[in-house]
C-alpha cells in the first residue's frame, strides 16, 4: 500500500451497521447506569435518545473527552467489539494482510464523538503507533465507520505516505537524543515533526459499513467535527 492506507467497501451491510449501533449504545448506557457520577449524584444516565444526556456527569464515558476513544470498563471485550470482529469481511481483509486465518489482535476499545453542541474532542493529536526502534512494517490498524465521515464530521485523518518516513524518523530521534522509544509517538509535540507534516493531512471519505486499515508508521488522530455539524 503505498499511501499507508486503504479502504475496504462495505466491510458491514445495513443490518451489520444497525445491530453495531444498537449494542454500543447498549454499552454505553449500561455503562453510565452503573457509573460514580450517576451513583453518587443522581443525574440521569446517558440515554441514546437524549442527546442532553450525553455529558460525563451522566456517566458518558469520561476518558472519550480528549479523544474520542472508549478504552475503560471492558470496551475493548464488549458485545459491540466482537460483532465488529466477527464480521466475515473485516477477517477477511486482515487475513489478507497477514497471510493467514489465524490472527492474534488487540482490544483497544472504539471511537464515539459527540455533535454540536457538546463538548468536541481535541483535535490535532498526531501519532505513529509504533516505536522508532523498529523501522519496518510491523503492524496495521483498521477502523470500521458505522456514519458516513463527510469532510464536516468527526473522524480519521492521516498523512499519506508518512509511514515511509519512519526510518528517516527515527534517525532524526536519534540525532536529537530523543527520549522516546515507546510504541506511542505524539507528533504533535515535536515542531519539526509537525513541519513535515503540514498541508499534508487528508480526511478519507468513509461511507457507512466501509473498513479502513492503515499501516501503524501512518501519521493520523481523530478530529472533532465542525461547530455547525450536526
């Protein structure tokens, strides 16, 4: 892949996407019912339909403020997660990659971000996830969209072909005693890092049930949507 990425159509059909948003709003709701703030202070738990419940003090997922991603409290292992794992075509693609059926993954959780008027997440926060001590394609990440990301939604941005700077990367590490060696690597801390990358960002149009894998050397963060999006 030579941009870093790829997008696989329709990785889920209307049903697949229907049953995935009805068991991450299971998830979040369950969650928000048995969460402190709810317990404690007696605010109503986030409800999926309405939307004025979805604030932290309502037991929206807290660690989701800053970047849209639900990691706590079994997310990575929720019935949401492993409906989206188990899609034929999702296995399909990573065993394409891979060259094999038998596929070891991790479970890091899923992205939510709220609309206008609510908080936004940050945006800006690029990052490789994988360390400068090893240059070469060790690992990809995929992300299935269950909204069609117009350029005004919340969603994936990357670099292309930032992947094939990641020798170069770490030789420049190397050369400015650079301390980090762990698999996560905030570019936006290093304003030469950041220099490279200026105008180079794109936001791939992901229609609903559409798969995206991207190499993990890829630069790329979530992005909040626009204020007047809804």
């Amino acid at each position: 892949v030579t941009e870093g990425y790829a997008v696989i159509a329709n990785v889920a059909d209307v049903r697949d996407c229907a049953l995935a948003d009805d068991l991450a709003w299971a998830y979040l709701e369950a969650r928000a019912a048995n969460s402190q703030d709810v317990r404690t202070m007696g605010t109503p738990p986030v409800t999926r339909r309405a939307p004025d419940t979805w604030h932290a003090l309502n037991g929206w997922p807290r660690e989701s403020a800053q970047w849209g991603q639900v990691t706590h409290a079994g997310a990575g292992q929720s019935a949401f997660q492993w409906h989206c794992r188990a899609l034929p075509k999702v296995h399909a693609a990573f065993a394409r990659v891979w060259g094999t059926e038998a596929l070891h993954v991790s479970f890091d959780g899923f992205n939510v971000m709220r609309p206008a008027p609510h908080p936004r997440t940050s945006q800006g926060w690029y990052h490789v996830d994988q360390s400068v001590l090893s240059e070469c394609f060790e690992g990809v990440q995929g992300l299935i969209c269950f909204r069609t990301m117009r350029p005004q939604d919340a969603g994936l941005v990357l670099v292309p072909q930032s992947h094939l700077d990641h020798g170069a990367r770490a030789k420049r590490f190397q050369e400015q005693n650079d301390p980090c060696i762990e698999a996560y690597i905030p570019i936006d801390e290093r304003p030469e890092e950041m220099r490279r990358i200026a105008g180079r960002v794109v936001k791939p149009l992901l229609h609903r049930g559409d798969l995206i894998l991207w190499d993990s050397r890829t630069v790329h963060c979530n992005t909040p949507a626009d204020d007047a999006a809804e």
